[in-house]
C-alpha cells in the first residue's frame, strides 16, 4: 500500500528510531527462542518417561560383547526331602564309649515275657541289621525261619531298658558248621534278653563275653560241636534259664559241654589277659540239659557265688573219660546247687575240684537227686569245705549217697 500521505518513509532495512521495532518485528525475533525452549522441554519430558519406565521394570545392566550380567550372588539352594533310608532310622543317640568288659547288671527272678515288637526281622541281612542298630529298649522279633550266619550283639541295653531278641523254636539261627564260630555272640553288652529261639550248627552256640545283667531264656540249642551256652572273660549276674540243650560234642566230646562257666586256668591269659575268670553270680535255672558228651554244667576255677537250680540232666552220652564222668563238675566257690535232678551217668553224679589252689570250696549241694544209674557216687566231693545236705538222694549209685557224711 503506497504510504499515506504526511508519513515519513524509510527503506527496509533502516534501523528502527529510538522507540525500536516495531509490534510485528519483536513478534519475529522472540519465535527462535521460544523454539529452543520447547525443544528443551520435549527433550526433558522424554528423558523422564524413559526414567519412570525403567524404575518401574527390572533394572538391567547394560550387556556388552563380551561382558555377562551375571555378578557375585549369594548362593541359595532350595531344601529337599532327606533321601529314605534302606535301614530302619532312629533318633540319634550317642554311642557308648568302648569298655574291656559291660558294667555291672541284675536280672529279675521271674522269667522275663518279650514286650510288642519294635522292630521285625525276617531273614540274616535284616537281623544283622537290627543287632547293629539295636538301642535300650528294642524289642527285635524274628519271623520263623532259617537265620545262616553267626551274629553278633555289641551294643548295651540299661537295667531299665534292655534290649530283646525273642522268637519261637521256628526261628532258627543256624551257623552252619560245628566245626567253626559262634552261632550268636554275646560280645562285651549288658542288659539283653534272648528269649525263645533256636540256635543250632556251629562250633559253639552262644557264647558271652564280658556280659553283664544278661538273660538267655528258652532257647532250643542242639547240634553243636562243641559247648552250648558258654559265659566267660568275666562275664557275672546273668540268667541262664529253660532252656533245651542237647547234641553237643559234635566235634570234640571232650569240650561237649550243655553250659560252661568261666575259663579253665590254661585258657586264662588267651581269653582274660592272664587273671582268673571271675565270672561271677551268675544263675543257672530249669534247663533241660541231655545228649552232651562232656558236663551238663561245667563251672570252672576263678567263679564265685552262682547257682545251679532245678534242673534236669541226662548223661546217657557223657563220653566216660576221667573229665566227663559227671553232670555237675564244680571247680568254683561259694556255689549253690538246689533241687537238681539227673539220671545216667557213667560214674558220679556230682563232683568238685581242686585245680586251683583255694579253689573248689564253700560250695552247697541241697535237695538234689541223683539217678546215677552208674558205679559211683551221688555227690564226690574231693575238695574239702564243701557240704552236701541230708535231704539230697541217690539212687542206683554204686557207692552210695556221698564220700563225705551229709550235713543239716
């Protein structure tokens, strides 16, 4: 528009007057600045979108050619079930210390019942098993059958809780040779009960060692090479009772043994570390004793104090030589035999000894009945300060009641 009339004109370009630019030209200079703020605001905006997405996800490191994201951790490892047992699992106990011989011990009198079973065993790996897992208190029943081994027990019961291996005549530990082992091993325990099954086929059926408090009750021992049931190497307080002993000698007649307590001298420094086997107060009560080809009872030199009650004896096979010509042979002191009965005996019926000086005295021979059946005495004493009461009896004795006058 061309200007009006009376109004100055300047060319474009000219400097503005003092007033400065005019309204449209600081409009245009103000536009690139308020571009570049923007920008900066957008740019900002978008910096914190991207930071609040990120805090809002997993933080990752930033991965690298080359680099892992894998840094020091603390190692966790989830639990898992304990992996079962093969074997019965019990509460950890701690193991009795190692003893030279089991600690003193009592049994009751009456004869012992076994309790509900803790623990069932059925064949020889299950009952080597339980005999060396065994705790005070368990009560291991065995299942009828044939048990092939030789077992042993070295693990202690208490007075209060011993431990029980019951079964029937059905259950039968065999050993499998009479001329070698032990069938069952009482070896340095107290506190065991051995109740009712059969041990057969082996050199020696059950033999304790060091044992202590222990009962073996109703057991059926048979064909064993040599002695039956043997307590030695200090082993006192035990209850031999009811058992069914018979066809023992099987390798040698002359150590045929039906029981055996202690050690002969000569064996003292190979089982009791050259001291007299004082295996003491043990009991032998009710046993059915026949078929042995050496002593029904054999007590040895060095015990002291036992009992020998109500038993019954058959030495139709004693072998008859100068050791075995006896039921009875007591070698021991302070001993008391009551209310025995024997029959077939191919000399005496009752002997002591002396093979050790101070030994084979004090012992009493009470109410005992003696069927000798045979050439000699009913009781020979050949020791002196023994005694054998009045109410004893003989019967078919070649020599009489007893070489020394009976006492009240």
């Amino acid at each position: 528009m061309p200007p009006q009339s009376g109004e100055p004109t300047r060319p474009i370009g000219q400097p503005a007057g003092p007033g400065g630019p005019s309204a449209p030209e600081r409009g245009s200079a103000r536009q690139p600045a308020v571009w570049l703020a923007g920008g900066a605001f957008l740019l900002a905006l978008a910096a914190l979108i991207v930071a609040v997405t990120r805090d809002g996800g997993a933080s990752e490191p930033e991965v690298t050619a080359g680099a892992t994201t894998a840094g020091p951790r603390e190692s966790v490892i989830s639990p898992t079930p304990d992996e079962p047992s093969v074997l019965p699992t019990r509460t950890a106990a701690p193991e009795p210390a190692p003893t030279e011989h089991a600690t003193s011990g009592s049994v009751p009198e009456a004869a012992v019942t076994c309790p509900a079973a803790s623990v069932k065993v059925s064949d020889a790996t299950t009952l080597e098993q339980a005999l060396a897992q065994a705790r005070p208190g368990d009560s291991i029943a065995l299942a009828n059958g044939v048990y092939a081994g030789n077992f042993t027990a070295e693990v202690s019961g208490t007075a209060e809780k011993p431990i029980f291996l019951c079964g029937s005549a059905g259950a039968v530990v065999d050993g499998g040779d009479t001329d070698d082992g032990y069938a069952f091993h009482l070896d340095r325990v107290s506190n065991w009960r051995l109740v009712g099954f059969t041990v057969r086929n082996a050199q020696k059926g059950v033999m304790a060692d060091g044992t202590v408090g222990t009962v073996i009750q109703g057991l059926t021992v048979e064909q064993i090479g040599d002695e039956a049931i043997h307590l030695r190497n200090f082993s006192s307080d035990n209850m031999v009772r009811d058992n069914t002993i018979r066809d023992t000698g099987l390798r040698r007649e002359k150590y045929g043994e039906g029981v055996y307590i202690g050690t002969s001298k000569s064996n003292w420094c190979t089982v009791s570390d050259c001291k007299t086997d004082a295996s003491d107060r043990n009991v032998v009560l009710g046993n059915d004793i026949r078929d042995t080809t050496a002593e029904s009872i054999d007590i040895k030199e060095g015990t002291s104090d036992g009992k020998v009650i109500d038993n019954t004896f058959d030495g139709s096979k004693l072998s008859g030589s100068h050791n075995n010509d006896s039921w009875v042979d007591v070698k021991g002191n302070g001993w008391l035999l009551q209310g025995n009965t024997g029959s077939n005996s191919p000399e005496d019926g009752f002997q002591t000894h002396q093979l050790v000086n101070g030994w084979g005295t004090g012992n009493i021979f009470k109410d005992n009945t003696a069927n000798v059946d045979g050439p000699g005495y009913g009781f020979h004493l050949t020791t002196d300060g023994n005694k054998v009461t009045c109410d004893n009896k003989a019967k078919d004795a070649g020599e009489g009641l007893a070489n020394v006058d009976c006492a009240s």
